[in-house]
C-alpha cells in the first residue's frame, strides 16, 4: 500500500517523529511523509508513534492508497522528492 502521512504534535516532542517515520517512509516536507509499507510495517510504525504523541492534543493523519498509481501528485515550487534522478 501507498501512504501519505502528516502530523502536527507538540514542540517537545516534534524532534522525535521523524526517526521514526524516515525508518518506514520519505520525508517529502516538513511534517509530511510518504511511500510504499507493508501492513506489518504500518503496525510497527503505528505502534512506534503511539508511544511518543499525546492523544489528547497531537494529530497523526495517515492516508493509505492501494498503491502509488492509484493516486495523482502535483507539485507546484520545488519538489523535495524527485521523480527523476537523471
């Protein structure tokens, strides 16, 4: 499956979302991840965030595609996820 996922926590805690998310998906922009993971590996990251996001005030969304063709990515500026490394 083909993820897109974003989150907005707290400034004590932003510094540790991202070593968990770069482990499973790219880093396309500040707070915004996204790629290819298995289910199992979406578990495992699902857990991981759990433990360092607070419930009651931070926000994980994660929208799952059944693949990378389903979806459609336009970029406007510059794109920090380039499609064409030649």
């Amino acid at each position: 499956m083909y993820v897109i996922l974003v989150y907005d926590v707290g400034e004590q805690r932003v510094a540790k979302m991202p070593p968990i998310l770069r482990k499973y998906l790219k880093h396309v922009q500040r707070s915004v991840f996204e790629g290819n993971i298995t289910p199992a590996d979406m578990e495992r990251m699902k857990k991981e965030i759990v433990t360092v996001i607070d419930k009651d005030s931070d926000t994980v969304r994660i929208y799952i595609f059944r693949s990378e063709d389903a979806m459609k990515t336009e970029v406007i500026g510059v794109d920090t996820l380039p499609t064409n490394i030649f």
